[in-house]
C-alpha cells in the first residue's frame, strides 16, 4: 500500500503568491489535481514525485489576458491555445473578441473544451467578432452589433464569457464616430461584465478621411462610457489614439480614470513601445495586468490556406510585428522598463483573477485549489529586448518559462513561437 501523501512536489524554488503574501524558498505539493500544500520545507518521500526547481521562480499558474486563441475561425489572426498557453508556460488565456454571439458555441466545443489550457473568452460587440483579425473594417459599423443577442449569449454563458471587447480608434471612430463604443458599453453595462476597451489606430481611415475626428480626443470622449473595472488596454502602444498625445503627453483624464477604479491592460503585442511606455511610467501609468497579444500577424506561424497573404499596406499595417515575444518577455520588458518583479508577478497572476472576478479559484497557490503552477528560468545577464519600433533595450534579468501545470499536468515550455534569448 502507498502511504505517500502527494502525487509531485516542487522543490526548493522562490514561490511568489502575491494573493497569499508568500514570497520565498518553498516546497509546494500536489494532490490530486489541486494544491496539498505550501510549506518551508516537505520530505521528498511524502510523494511519488519531485522536480527540483531550486534557482526557478514558482509562481501562480500565469493568466494571458490578451490573448487570440479562436483557430481557423479568425483566419491566419488564431493562434493553437495550448501554443500560447501551457506550452509557453501559461495555465488561462483570455481570448480577446475572437468569439462572438454567433460563433461562441464553435469557440466553447473546438477550443475551451479540447485544449489543455483553461481558454475564456472576452466577448465581441460585434456579430462577426475577430475574423480575420478585425481585417475587414466595414464589418464592425454600429449595424453589425446587436446588444441584446450579444447580452443574451454573454448571461448565458458566464462560466466562459468573463467580459466584453470593444474598440476605440480612429479608424472607426472617422467611420462611425462613439456609436459603436457606446453599444459596446451598453452590453457591459447589461451584462455586468467589465468592458475591455482597445485604444490605438486599429484601422486605416476611409478614403473621406478622419471626417473631422481626432485621434487624440478618443481616450476623453471614451472613459465617461465606463465604469470600475472596465479595462484601457494598450497603454504603450506605438499607434495614434493611445493614453499619449501628439505632444508626447499623457493624457490628462488617465490618472483620474485610474484612481476611479478603471484598470490598465498592457496588452503588449506589436503595439507595444518602449519610447511611450517611459513616458507614461513617469506620470504614474502602472499597469493592473498584462497581456501578451500575439497573433498570426505578429507571431511566425503558417498561415492557413486562402486566408490573405499580407495586408494591403503590408510595411505599416499595425497588426505586423517581427520583434518575438511572449508572455514571460513582456514581463521582462516591464522589469527592464525599471518595475520590480514583485510587482510585475502580480499583473499576471493574483490582479487578472481578480479582473476575471475568478479569484476564488485561480491566481494563487491557495491549498483546495486548482494545481495551476508556473515555473519559470530567472537569467541573469545582458540581454537584448526590442519592440517594432525596433527601440533596443538591455535588460540585465530575462524570464523564461521553464513548465508549467495545469490541473496537476505536466507540460514542458516547448512552444515554437517563443523568442530565444538574445545576448547584449
């Protein structure tokens, strides 16, 4: 008879939980799936397994809060869950518009109960949600949202469906001015699920032009729609209507729509930007979580057959990226960007539990809950980080995913889309 208590235990890692105040050398054992125990020190012959990770960072099982998962569905945009998930050392994604009323049953059968990974989803506003990427601007004008089928799908769904995704951008603000925003938050607002609003050029404008729009009063026309808990993302992105003006400025109404409960959303991406992230950090723009954002268009996948080869302005489209990243990249960009890893651990861990209104369950190594463990390489050195404005940046700490569990399971960091290491 087996008299051991756990199934695994990792052992000798710093464990960083921020739910739980742990932030040190740490055993933490697994029992059946879930979290058995997190002590200073287990005997390795409690269990049936140890992995050493001594040198590792244990952290909770990361949340990828921007992220594309819809496969096939979204077109050459979708990437393989599990690619950007436990293979890149990510326990729950968060699918970002991809799904919409329409097609939420295909994303629930085909991606949320096949993959490994936990996948939930953002909901679109739009009836046709993320196809092809948002490639084709005239399927997202105020006669493509119906709020009541779109409230409908989001109630009836809570266990997948843990917020709506909305966009406020230039290209479809000269298109068809707040309309479509204000739909958007009607949904959140009937649903009572916080609204995850994209700012930054998303579409080019039409032949008319911006039609007496300016990008730079999208952020203070927008955040009056919004309640605590709704999400600005792309705060550093590179792209006109973002938190920072035409002056190089942080917008006024930032900081006050931060203290009144609206979080912050890296949404990194190839939207990201060194040159504007040092220019919002100053002015107190801290991000609540962080989102990976890759993508068929920014991320080197094959693209699936007859879906566009390239976009018609291939050399500027805002969707194309070439710098690699990853979710544990952009947490080194942030600790290159001078936060410190106790606060960047946070963002993707304990703070989206709490976006997902899920801190019951996932975010932190609490004993009865799900075993969602992140294990990650800590490296020391000179590394070269750059974004696609191709500003480089040495970082003296690199993260890198080592494995993760998910449920107990164990998967290697093995995905083909993660970036290798640059030396500086």
């Amino acid at each position: 008879m087996d008299n051991r208590r756990y199934d695994l235990i990792l052992r000798g890692g710093r464990v960083i939980c921020p739910a739980s105040g742990i932030d040190g050398l740490r055993d933490v054992a697994v029992r059946d799936g879930r979290i058995a125990a997190v002590e200073e020190a287990i005997l390795p012959s409690a269990a049936a397994e140890t992995i050493d990770v001594s040198g590792k960072l244990v952290l909770p099982g990361m949340i990828d809060t921007h992220a594309h998962v819809y496969q096939y569905v979204t077109g050459r945009f979708g990437l393989n869950p599990d690619m950007v998930g436990v293979r890149s050392g990510v326990t729950t994604v968060v699918d970002q518009g991809g799904a919409s009323c329409m097609t939420l049953p295909g994303f629930r059968h085909f991606i949320a109960e096949r993959c490994e990974t936990q996948a939930l989803a953002f909901l679109s506003a739009y009836l046709v949600g993320g196809l092809e990427g948002h490639f084709y601007p005239n399927l997202y004008s105020p006669d493509g949202v119906d709020i009541d089928a779109t409230v409908k799908s989001a109630t009836e769904n809570r266990d997948l469906v843990r917020g709506i995704k909305g966009h406020a951008e230039i290209g479809g603000f000269a298109r068809w001015g707040i309309k479509v925003m204000e739909m958007a938050a009607e949904i959140s607002r009937q649903a009572d699920l916080p609204l995850y609003v994209h700012f930054g050029q998303l579409w080019g404008l039409p032949e008319s032009g911006a039609n007496g729009e300016d990008a730079d009063t999208i952020v203070e026309r927008v955040i009056p729609l919004l309640r605590p808990g709704d999400v600005l993302a792309h705060p550093f992105t590179r792209h006109p209507g973002g938190f920072i003006n035409e002056a190089g400025e942080v917008h006024h109404i930032i900081r006050r729509a931060m203290d009144a409960g609206l979080k912050v959303d890296v949404g990194h991406g190839s939207h990201f930007s060194y040159r504007v992230a040092r220019a919002s950090l100053p002015a107190g723009v801290i991000p609540y979580t962080l989102g990976a954002d890759m993508h068929g268009y920014n991320t080197e996948v094959p693209q699936p057959a007859g879906t566009p080869d390239e976009h018609h302005d291939d050399e500027n489209h805002p969707f194309l990226g070439q710098a690699r990243f990853s979710l544990t990249q952009a947490m080194s960009s942030m600790m290159a960007l001078g936060i410190p890893l106790e606060e960047v651990v946070p963002m993707v861990t304990s703070h989206p539990a709490e976006m997902l209104r899920m801190s019951d369950r996932i975010g932190a190594l609490t004993v009865g809950f799900s075993a969602d463990v992140s294990v990650l390489h800590d490296d020391r050195g000179r590394f070269l980080l750059r974004d696609n404005e191709d500003t480089r940046v040495v970082a003296e700490r690199l993260l890198r995913p080592a494995f993760c569990l998910r449920a107990g399971k164990r998967f290697e960091a093995d995905s083909p889309i993660l970036p290798q290491a640059i030396a500086a």
